[in-house]
C-alpha cells in the first residue's frame, strides 16, 4: 500500500520515509511545517497557524501559494450556509514521495543489475579461461549463484580454483563444492583458508603421532640368512 492510500484510508501517522525526504518534496522547511498543521486537521485556520508558528498571516498565505504552485497542496474553497470556506488537502505531498521512492527504488535496482552484470562478467570469464566458451545455460547457472544461492564473487573463485586444483573443473563439481561450504558455515575466502589450514595441521599431527607398522617381515631365505662368521 503507498503512502497516499494510507491516507485516503485515514492512517494520520507522519511517515518516516516523509521526515527523512521532505527536502527533496518541499522547497523549505517552513512549507513542511505548516503542511504538517494541514495534515493533521485539513481545514485548520492559516491565522491559527500564523500565531502557533509566530509569523503574519500574510506570510503564512504567501508559504500556502507556493506549496499550491509546486503542487504539494491543493486548496478547495467550497461554500457553506452562505460563507466561503477552504479546504485543504495535503495528499498530492504524499503521492510526490510514493513517485520519490519508486523512483529510487528503480534506480537503487538499475544500479544492482550493472553490479550484477559486472560480478556475471568476471566469474565468466575466469570460467571459460577454464573450460573455454560457456554456453548461455551455464552463464545462466552462475547468475543463479549470484543472485539466488547469494555467492559472492570471491567465494565462486575459490571453489573453481578448488577444482583446476583437483582437475575435475567442471559446474557441477564447483557447484558441489559451494554447497559443501555452505553446509559448514562457510561464507567467505578467508574462511575457506581457516578450514584448509585446520585440515592440514591436523593431518600433520595425525601422521607424526601414528606408529611405524610392526607388520614387516623379513624372508627367512636370503643374503642375511648366511653364516659370514668364517
């Protein structure tokens, strides 16, 4: 739901997304503050704001003119038992911050895309220097580990050295070999170096603790078995 159906629906709570955007909506703050008063109750009085903000009555007239000419406020007069009234609606405020954030929404994501396409770019290449040309089910298969499965760049890279390493390059080998690291908890190149580290000093301790084999044996028959005492 935007904004601007939160109103219409009666929700009065100032947005956040409103206090943290309101200079790029209104043209000065001033504006936001006497916008507020509207807000809160449409058909207040510009004199009873005039005296709550401390300024003139024309000058609060002059803030209400510009807000209508930068279209963050429509003003309404409407008759009433024979007197003139004005209404005062604050909802085109809230649509220009739903068309503010949906524009920053589509950029943030444009954005996220040409990193993407970078990050696509790289682990490709690094593949076919590999496997040479890749076909577009495979480049496919890596967009996927970006963007699904969430394989940084590095990660990828590892895991593919992993298997020139073992001769067995391949998409499901390296594939394997990110999950097997994701069932570990293992998430970043430093931490793939740990676990490498760990397994090699383990391994080392296993064999400078194991015993010689007591399982030689040595043929009866043979150069040793004769009498050199003569």
């Amino acid at each position: 739901m935007t904004f601007y159906e939160e109103y219409k629906k009666g929700h009065l709570v100032v947005p956040a997304a409103l206090l943290e955007n309101f200079n790029e909506i209104f043209d000065s703050s001033e504006e936001f503050l006497v916008w507020l008063f509207f807000l809160y109750e449409k058909e207040s009085a510009p004199s009873d704001i005039a005296e709550k903000i401390g300024k003139t009555l024309n000058e609060v007239n002059t803030i209400i003119q510009r807000m209508q000419d930068s279209a963050v406020l429509k003003v309404t007069v409407i008759e009433i038992s024979g007197q003139m009234d004005m209404i005062f609606d604050v909802s085109p405020a809230m649509e220009k911050l739903d068309s503010l954030l949906e524009g920053k929404i589509s950029r943030a994501g444009k954005t996220d895309n040409a990193k993407n396409t970078s990050k696509l770019q790289k682990i490709s290449h690094a593949f076919e220097a590999e496997m040479g040309m890749i076909s577009p089910m495979q480049l496919e298969e890596l967009r996927k580990w970006l963007e699904i499965d969430q394989f940084n760049v590095d990660l990828i890279l590892a895991a593919l050295r992993e298997a020139s390493i073992n001769r067995k390059v391949s998409l499901n080998y390296v594939r394997a070999i990110l999950r097997h690291w994701k069932m570990e908890g293992i998430s970043t190149v430093k931490e793939v170096e740990i676990q490498r580290e760990e397994r090699e000093i383990s391994m080392q301790t296993k064999n400078a603790n194991s015993e010689p084999s007591s399982n030689l044996t040595i043929p009866i028959d043979g150069p040793w078995s004769k009498n050199n005492d003569k």
